[in-house]
C-alpha cells in the first residue's frame, strides 16, 4: 500500500484545493505536507496508516483463513480414525487391506482436484498402501506419517494460494477506503481552511451525500438541532469531525448570521440529540444506540452520547499548510504603522478597522461579492498607506473586468491625489469605481467631486477615513451642467468655510447637491 501513498498525496492536494475554492493561498507543496500529517483519533499519520494497514491486512487475512481451513482438519482426524478403526496395535488384518485402501482414496488429501492434484494424490496413496501391506507397526506408522503429511502440505499450498489472493483483494478494498475517507477530509480541511478566519461564517450546516446508502451517525450530526440554530447546523468552534467514519462522504456548508439566528444558540445538546432521537424509529434507533443502549437512554437511565455509534465530541480541527505566499487581497488587514517619521497624530486604530463591523459597512454599499472584496482589498489599502502619515493614496476599479487600475500614493503632507483617469472618448460611461483615503477624516472634497463629474466612466466613488467612516457617492446624474454646479458648489463651499470647520462646510455642500439631484450620497 506504501506505492500508492504518492498518487493519494496528489489526489488529496487537489481535494484540499477544490475545498478551499478560489484563491488558494498555500503552495501545492505546503498543502501536500499538510494533508500527510494526522487528523483521526489514532493520531496515525499518511503513511502510517498505510504501512500499519498493510501489515494487519495480512495479518488479519491470515487468521481469518486459518480458522476457514481449520475444516481440513476433518481430512486428517479421518485418516486418523481409518488407521485408528483396523485391528490393535496399528496393524491392519491383511484381510481389512482392501477395505482400507478404498476408504483413504475417499479422502482429499491435497486439496486440490486439479490434473496435478490428483497425480499427485495416486502417488501418495501407492506409497501409504505399500507401506501398509506390510503389516508390521513400523510400517502403518511410517503409512500415517506420510498421509498426515501430505495433508499439511496439501492445506499449507491451499492457504498460501488463498492468502495471497485474499489480502490482495483485501488491499484493494481498503486502499479504495483509506482513499476515499482521506480526500473526503482534505476536501474537508479545504473548506475549513477558507472559511476560518471569516468572521461573516459563524456556523456550518453538515450535509449528507447524495450517494448516503443508509442510516448512521451521519443521519445524527445532519438532522439533529444540538445547539438551536437549526437541524444540522453547528457553530463554527462545535463543528463534529468529518468524515465521521470510514467512506464517510458528508461535507458542510458555510453559515453567515443571516442564515442562522445566533439569540437561539443554546448549550443543552444532551437533550436536543434526545429530542431527535426520539423522532427516529425503533430499527434506526437500535442502528444508532444498540438495542441495549437504547432501552438504558429511553428509559433515562443513560446519555446517548455513552451509545451513539460513531459518536464523539471531538471537534474538527483543520490541518493548516504553511503559509507560502502572500495573502489574497480581499483578506488584507490593516497593519501597525511601518517606516520612519511616523506621526502620531494619524496613526490608525487597528481594532476600528480589522472587524466585523467595519467589514460589513462594505456589504451595504451595492456591489456584488467580487466587487465588495476588491473594494475592501482597495481601501484597507489606502489606509495602511496613511497609517502614522498624511498621506492620500488613489485608484480605480473596473465594473466590467474586476480589475484594479493603477495606484497613486502622494507625498506626506499633500491634501490631493490625483487618480489615473481613462483618457479615451472610447471609455464607456459609468464603468469605474474611485477610491482614495481622507487623513484628515473629513468627506468628499468639492475638487473630488468635480472629477467624478467630468470624468463621465465614473460609475461611483468610495472614500475611507482614518476613523473607520465609510463614504460614497453613487447615481451620478449625467444630465446636469457640470461646469455650473462645479462653480455653485466651490462658491458655496468658500461662503461656508468662512464659518464653519471644512468637515462642516463640506457636508452643507453636499446635501444641497444631493437635494439637486446631482448625486446620492451616504455615509457609513
């Protein structure tokens, strides 16, 4: 089994990888090494687990086959009687001889009714008859040895011929098994892998195979509400080990606060697996606890966790490859200020920013999945470019490609960033999203929006700000005279600043171009 441990390690690197999806962010090697390592309760490794079952495959074939061909051993206890049935002493009455002969040719002494089995078997028969023609004891005794011995050697051909076919046979089922019940873990680990460190899954639901071929443990772990948030679904620190048994095809699915309700979520799993085992019916009871087991739990004389088949409270624990290349983009977070002359006044909470809550302000912004991560990815960007400096950074996102333009990082202390801009008559209208930072946490800039409304393939624009805010301006109207509303809203602005902090002004401008219809207008 030990030659086939290169494919399987192949075979398992995949099933991790199409786990996992896109994306992967491990080498293939990394992934190898971590698929070789021990994940079951037996602790054995890959390769353990193939080297020790070859060994006990034969050795279990082995016994097996000797207590089947423990019948042979009628062949010589009747060989033994024939001798033992004819006068004293061991010697046969000459007139007993032919009665004798013909009961030993009734014996299968080889044990095999080939041509060659059976020449064979004439050869010992004449040998035995001659020496017992002889009626002395020496020689009947001389007759049985050479019977008896030839029995053994007849069953010992037989059992090595069938060992060797069995444990092959053997060894096939079982390196189909340990293939099989391996990559449905890498798959498994995979899966887990991605979703982890996802703070938007906070549970999984375990699904059964389409190919389920009968009642067991997993019907358990994918029907029963243990913890209240649903059947089957479990939080993601409480998922059961996967594959829960040896051909075991179940996976699981990932569970977002929206698919679940988490106020429900309880810890009286004792009774709830009660409750859904009181729903099954007696036969499948009795597959899940025993017949014994089930009388001692309905009878509330014992837990089913003591009974449950295949049950354990072991949770999975992912095998995690060793991180060989730079995160995804759309996993990025934001680091503590790098370099030198780092300024205090514009160092950035990390806790405001690498959570939960600041990650789903992009979700209500109205792009699809891709577009939101690419978006995230984008302006933690530009926040980690101005953490412990002033310093804008700028680029643009294609709606059409998913692709992400060309950044521009300004210098420290500049208020403006400039952003590559299509400069084509062929750039179709309404394709890019903006994104750049504020330092000075305030919102968009009149110069901004001047650009958003000349550069008609602006689709719509996101700004970050240092303080975990969120803005956006979307829906831009196309119709309206660019250069009027432009001179309006700086003229405003200026009037404004006059009075109030730029922040202020700023927001006064842009709720009168909203009122116009110029733009919408949110902040998050």
């Amino acid at each position: 089994m030990q030659l086939m441990k290169p494919t399987l390690q192949a075979d398992l690197t995949s099933s991790f990888i199409t786990g996992y999806g896109d994306d992967v962010p491990y080498s293939t090697k990394s992934i190898s090494i971590a698929m070789a390592e021990s994940w079951a309760a037996d602790n054995l490794t890959l390769s353990s687990r193939l080297y020790g079952r070859s060994k006990a495959i034969k050795q279990s074939v082995a016994d097996t086959l000797t207590q089947a061909f423990k019948t042979n051993k009628a062949v010589r206890d009747t060989a033994k009687s024939i001798f033992d049935g004819y006068g004293n002493g061991g010697i046969i009455p000459e007139a007993s001889l032919p009665k004798f002969i013909n009961d030993l040719t009734k014996l299968n002494i080889t044990g095999s009714s080939t041509p060659e089995g059976k020449q064979l078997q004439r050869k010992v028969l004449r040998s035995v008859r001659d020496k017992v023609s002889r009626l002395s004891t020496p020689g009947v005794r001389a007759a049985y040895t050479e019977l008896t011995h030839a029995i053994d050697k007849g069953n010992e051909e037989r059992i090595n011929k069938a060992l060797e076919t069995a444990v092959q046979e053997k060894t096939r089922y079982n390196a189909e098994r340990i293939a099989r019940t391996e990559n449905a873990r890498a798959y498994a680990d995979g899966q887990v892998n991605r979703y982890m460190n996802d703070d938007d899954v906070v549970a999984y639901k375990w699904r059964l195979s389409a190919r389920h071929p009968r009642f067991d443990i997993c019907d358990f772990y994918a029907n029963a509400d243990l913890y209240g948030l649903g059947k089957g679904v479990y939080p993601k620190d409480k998922l059961p080990t996967l594959p829960a048994h040896p051909h075991c095809m179940c996976h699981i699915q990932p569970l977002t606060e929206l698919d679940i309700q988490e106020n429900k979520q309880h810890k009286g799993i004792n009774q709830a697996g009660l409750d859904y085992i009181q729903t099954l019916t007696k036969p499948n009871q009795e597959v899940l606890l025993g017949v014994n087991g089930r009388n001692t739990v309905l009878s509330g004389k014992g837990s089913w966790q003591d009974f449950a088949r295949g049950w354990t409270s072991d949770i999975f624990s992912a095998r995690v490859p060793a991180m060989l290349q730079e995160m995804p983009k759309h996993t990025i977070k934001l680091h503590p200020p790098k370099g030198s002359h780092i300024n205090s006044d514009y160092i950035i909470d990390t806790k405001v920013i690498n959570n939960k809550a600041y990650r789903d302000k992009y979700n209500e912004l109205g792009y699809s999945k891709d577009i939101t991560k690419l978006i995230f990815s984008e302006c933690v960007a530009c926040l980690n470019a101005a953490n412990g400096y002033n310093r804008e950074r700028g680029i643009m996102i294609d709606l059409a490609t998913k692709k992400v333009g060309k950044e521009n990082i300004g210098k420290i202390g500049s208020d403006n960033v400039g952003v590559y801009f299509p400069n084509n008559d062929k750039t179709p209208i309404n394709q890019y999203v903006v994104i750049h930072n504020h330092p000075k946490n305030i919102t968009f800039s009149v110069t901004d929006i001047k650009n958003y409304l000349t550069n008609k393939c602006v689709h719509s624009a996101v700004l970050v700000d240092s303080l975990g805010n969120v803005y956006q301006i979307k829906n831009i109207n196309r119709n309206v005279n660019v250069q009027e509303v432009v001179k309006y809203a700086d003229t405003m602005y200026n009037k404004l600043k006059k009075y109030n902090t730029t922040s202020k002004a700023m927001s006064e401008v842009i709720k009168f171009l909203v009122e116009e219809g110029v733009f919408e207008y949110e902040e998050k």
